[in-house]
C-alpha cells in the first residue's frame, strides 16, 4: 500500500468535505435525531460507497482514456459549473 497516496488522498478529500453540502445535511441529520451514532453510520457508509463507486468507475475509465484528458475534463467541467452558477446565480 503506498502510503503517501493514501494520506495525500485522506487529506485532500478532508479539506474538500470541510463545509460542503454533504457535512451539512449530516449536521441537520445529528440534530433532529437523538441516534447520533445511526446519522455517523448512514452518512459514513454513503462517502465510503461513493467513493467505492468512484474508484472502480475511474479504474474502469482509464483503460479507455488517457488520464491526462480525463484531468482536462474534470477541470473543464468544474470551470463550466462554476461560472454557471456566477451567471444564473439569480435566474428563475
């Protein structure tokens, strides 16, 4: 196992999470509910199923794409996103 994969990994996912969407809802979850520990192990169980997901689906990508346009496309789409939200951030 390469550590350093794992803990650059650990790390960048960490500081992504931090105050997304994800960790809000299961903040919301832990204060309606009183089974604190049932709201960890829902919450806890899906990130590891979609990470899961998104292993094998990227395992299974890459033999059929270079990495490096997969990076292209990911940044791309994450620029495209972004500025669709700036621009129809009011729209109705």
């Amino acid at each position: 196992m390469d550590f350093k994969v794992m803990l650059t990994t650990f790390g960048m996912i960490f500081l992504a999470e931090l105050g997304d969407k994800t960790q809000l809802a299961t903040l919301a979850f832990a204060v309606d509910n009183k089974s604190r520990i049932a709201v960890f192990i829902g919450s806890a169980s899906a990130l590891i199923l979609t990470s899961l997901l998104a292993v094998v689906f990227g395992s299974a990508i890459s033999r059929l794409i270079p990495p490096n346009y997969i990076k292209i496309g990911a940044g791309s789409l994450f620029i495209l996103l972004g500025l669709w939200m700036l621009i129809f951030q009011g729209a109705k």
